[in-house]
C-alpha cells in the first residue's frame, strides 16, 4: 500500500507540488485499482490542468472511493514521464483528489511488498530472491507467495 499526500482539487501538477509543500500533513493510505498509461501529450494534458474532463476518468470511475482502508485511485503513468499521477474523482470526470509519485516510488512499493528478508515462507520458498516473484506489472512473473491472485493493479492504455 501506498502512503502519499492526497490534495483536492489543485489545478495541476506544479498547483499540487506548491500545496503539498506548505502543508504538514499525515500521509494517507492509497490503493491503486488500475493502472492506466497515456501517450506523452495526454499525459501533459492532465499534468497542466487537472480540471477537464477525461474519458478514462469517466470510465474508470468504479475503481476510485475512499473508505476506511484509504483512498482507492487510479494511476495515470506515461512511458517517457517520470511522474504517476494517482486519481479518485468522486464520480465527476476529472481529476478531484490527486497524489502524485515518481516512478521509483511508485515501483519501489511493488519490490517491498515481495522483499525476501522480511517474508516468513522465505525458508521454503522456491522464488526467494529471484526476480521472477516480483508483480507482472514491473516486469516479474508474480510468483511470490505474498502475491494473491488478482490483488496487483491492471494496467491499461487509455484509449
């Protein structure tokens, strides 16, 4: 599980980075239900201006609420970008309540989830460290044993 900043309704990336940065806030638990990857001018579309309606947004609105597990989003990730933009609208069709990420960060929650020296099967484990564990979504083949089946988000390009 992801623990980031969700801000509502800021105007764009840079909008969301100055807020995040005045305020001292808890980190909140996010869950990503999907994933889903633009080209670099969609992906810089919604990176300037949060506020217009998206169709995969409106598509996706079943895979974003908030309850007391935390906030479920949709991540929005391009190839050549660094950033993830993780999404819950409210069932509007832009962007509400946003969190932003690096890639890194964002893979790194992935790689900890599989962490061979803090598993409790590690002793008897066929996987250990072997990348073949890791989640299909980072390039593994979801092999360890901590990975339930279907609980990795979906990644999809938006059409």
């Amino acid at each position: 599980m992801l623990k980031g900043t969700v801000l509502r309704k800021t105007l764009n990336v840079k909008d969301w980075h100055l807020a995040n940065s005045d305020l001292k806030r808890e980190k909140d638990n996010i869950i990503i239900e999907k994933v889903i990857e633009l080209s670099e001018t969609e992906f810089d579309s919604l990176s300037q201006n949060f506020f217009d309606n998206r169709a995969y947004i409106t598509e996706n609105s079943k895979n974003m609420w908030k309850d007391e597990k935390g906030w479920h989003m949709i991540a929005i990730s391009c190839r050549i970008r660094d950033l993830i933009i993780c999404i819950e609208s409210e069932g509007y069709d832009y962007n509400k309540y946003c969190s932003i990420f690096t890639k890194y960060d964002f893979e790194w929650i992935y790689r900890r989830r599989c962490n061979c020296l803090d598993c409790d099967k590690k002793a008897d484990c066929i996987h250990k460290d072997a990348f073949r564990r890791m989640p299909r979504e980072i390039g593994g083949l979801a092999l360890c044993p901590k990975l339930k089946e279907n609980t990795d988000p979906k990644r999809e390009k938006a059409r």
